[in-house]
C-alpha cells in the first residue's frame, strides 16, 4: 500500500487561503496530491506521511471494504500457499484510475 497504492494521486481544491512550506495558495486553487511521490520520499518518513486511500472528509468509501477483503484474501491464501513472483522481470505499474501492474502478475503458489 505504501509502494503502490491504489491510485497514483488525487486532487483537491483549496476553500480558503493557505500556506503550503513556503507558498501562498488562494482559494480555489486546484492541487493534486501524490501518493506515489510521498510514499517513496524519506523526507516525509518522520511524520508518518501516508494516505493510500486519501483522507478527512473526502476519504475513499471503499477503504475498510478494500483492507478487509485484502486481508481476508491474503491469509485464506497464506494457510495452505507460499507466494513468490514467477518471473524475472520487474513489475511496471500502469497509470490508470486505479494503479495495476501493466503487463499483469505472475505469481508461482507452492504448497506449504
């Protein structure tokens, strides 16, 4: 969830003047936050910087459904199967509305 998270990024839009660092925002302004750049960032390790599914009032309604089954999934699969990647190739991820592998997963299941 941290390296690859469900989506790439998301934006916003500011309903007041702020400041962001060193920069003033007016209202208004579009942003977009990247999830892809903060997880991979150590300078943002310290304060725990971490919003795979979004967050506040706008937070993503199918986060609890999407860790639950995950979860569910993983160790259904994890009493029975050892999991390892079955090629050689890295993974490239494929930008889209929801971040996937481009070329799909092959994963190799070995009996404990």
């Amino acid at each position: 969830m941290r390296l690859y998270p469900p989506a790439r990024a998301f934006g916003r839009e500011t309903v007041g003047d702020c400041e962001i660092g060193d920069y003033h925002v007016p209202a208004g302004t579009p942003l977009i936050m990247s999830q892809w750049v903060t997880h991979r960032d150590p300078r943002y390790f310290p304060p725990y910087a971490y919003f795979p599914f979004g967050g506040g009032l706008r937070l993503c309604i199918g986060r609890s459904f999407a860790r639950t089954e995950a979860m569910l999934l993983l160790m259904t699969i994890d009493r029975k199967f050892r999991l390892r990647l079955g090629q050689d190739r890295p993974v490239e991820p494929q930008p889209s509305l929801t971040l996937r592998p481009k070329t799909g997963m092959r994963v190799v299941l070995a009996r404990h």
